[in-house]
DNA sequence: TTATTGAACGAGAATCATTATAAACGATTG
DNA sequence: CAATCGTTTATAATGATTCTCGTTCAATAA
C-alpha cells in the first residue's frame, strides 16, 4: 500500500493532477484489486475506507484516469450495440479515441503459437481480433 | 436486394426463425449498409420502408440474428466500464458470452506483418489485441 | 500560517441505451 | 370460425453514466 501511494504522488505530479484523498484511494482500490472491475466495485470498495464517497467521483477520477494513461480501459469501444453483416473472416481495427472500426483482413496470428498459450478449455471457435490504436484523424488532432 | 431476399430466408429456414416482414427488412437493411451499425441507425434505414416498426422490434432481431449467428457483434464486451491498472504489455482473452477478461503474455502477433497491412495513418501507439472465444465454463454450458 | 482561488467533491436530477411488460396483431391449425 | 402461438407495438422500467450546482478542499503565495 505505501508503494501506491508513492507511487501515486509521483504519477499525479507527472500529469498535474491535484493528489486529493479521494482520488488517492480510488487508485489504490484499482490496483490493489487485480483484475478486471467496475466503477461499481470500485466504488464498494472505496466506501469502505470512505464511507462518504460519491458515485459520480469514482467515475470522475477513472475518466481521469485513463485519460491520463494511469489505467487501461478493457471496454474500449463505442457504449452502444454496433453488428457487422460480414461473417468472412476477418479482422477488426479500433480507434481507441473515436471508438471507429475498420476491417483487416489477413492472418494475424500464429494461430498454433496462440492456441499453445490458451488456458485450459478456452475455445476459439471463431477467432475474431481485434487491435486498438488511433486512427488517422484522431492522431492528427492530437 | 433479391439476393439478401433469398440469402435471408435460406438463413432462416436454417435457424428455425419465422420469416416476418420486419426481420426480412432489418436483416436486409445491416447487409445494405456496409459498415458497422447501431440500432439506431438500422432502426432510422428501417422506418423508411416500415414506418410503423418500433426500435424493440429492431433490438429483437438485431439480438435474435446475432444469437444465431447472422450477425457478428462488434462491441463483445460487458456493458459497463472496465479499468485495467496494469499497464505491462498484455493481451486479452474475452469471452462472447459471459464477457469475462482473462490476460495473456507473449507476442501474439507478428507486428511487421500487421503493420504491412495497417491503413495509412493508424497508429498503434500501445498495440493491445484482444482474442474473442469462449470460456472454460461458457463452453461446458453449451 | 493564513488567505485566496480554482479545482474537486457530494447529492441528486437528468440522460441515454436497452430491456421488460402487456395488449394487439397475424398466421396457422383444428 | 375459433383457438393458439409467436411477433410486433407502445410504453414503462431499468441501469449505467453524466451533469448541475452548492459546498468543500488542495495548492499557492503573501
């Protein structure tokens, strides 16, 4: 816990961020958790050493956050339903700004490297995949 | 637009779906407009040849053609924000159904390859790839 | 240390996408 | 023709997320 909270201050100066308490505990609430979670568990257990923490805080500093590049988003894409009439294999290019997609086509992957490195029982009936970056005219506007 | 006609009753009698009006014009209205759609939009190309059609029944077969697999989804993830703290490079495994996020290690990817085959101007600043499969225990639900 | 100021916080309202519900419809079968 | 079953419609409900606004706090300089 005292390496986050180094860790932290170092982070927040880097970027300006203002170290505030709440902030300070979300981070350590995210790291400290390994995985994959929501705002709502993050929230959970944020309130258990602040018991009067906002909602609306949690989501706050976890935009913040990624912005910054001091966490990774694992649901990088647009918030609605998107389908694609295409079922040819192909594969997909996601603008991590935008949220656009655009067809690759090609093999990608070393299909039997992948395979060797599944865990136990995952199957990969149709092996979609999918690479995240930024597509041309968000890097241009950065 | 004969062919989507055919294509979609063929689809269907395979599947076990009735053949409505309303499906036959959604399904038709995905495959018409290349690209990757939200509801909304197919719900608004939609209305011009069925005003009277509500966005349920779009949502409906829109989620009854991917369950069959007429339609791919091309946002697979849980509904709801995920944050990731570390920021080692790792790839994700995701599963269709459940929406669970497993990591792996290793370089999935021949990176000269893809980037032979990259559009102009995307950058992949951190290039995270994401599997698509099923899960261990997804799979023994089947 | 204290005063100042802009940023951050908390509470709750608002918004937006999506799903659920119930009534009406339509095709099919007896 | 009546009964039935799945589909559609309209609308209500839900759930995640963002916004608003009054209050509080952290950073900075005196």
């Amino acid at each position: 816990m005292r390496l986050t909270h180094e860790q932290f201050r170092e982070l927040a100066a880097k970027h300006g961020l203002a170290v505030t308490h709440q902030r300070q505990v979300v981070y350590e609430a995210v790291i400290a958790s390994h995985g994959h979670h929501s705002p709502e568990s993050i929230y959970a257990a944020v309130r258990r050493r602040i018991p009067s923490v906002s909602l609306a805080t949690v989501y706050n500093n976890l935009r913040l956050f990624i912005e910054c590049g001091l966490l990774r988003e694992v649901t990088p894409h647009a918030s609605t339903l998107r389908v694609d009439g295409n079922l040819e294999p192909h594969h997909h290019l996601v603008c991590s700004r935008c949220k656009s997609v655009q067809d690759i086509e090609g093999d990608l992957i070393d299909l039997k490297r992948l395979s060797r490195q599944l865990p136990a029982g995952f199957d990969l009936t149709q092996p979609l995949i999918e690479v995240f970056g930024l597509c041309r005219s968000c890097r241009a506007k950065q």
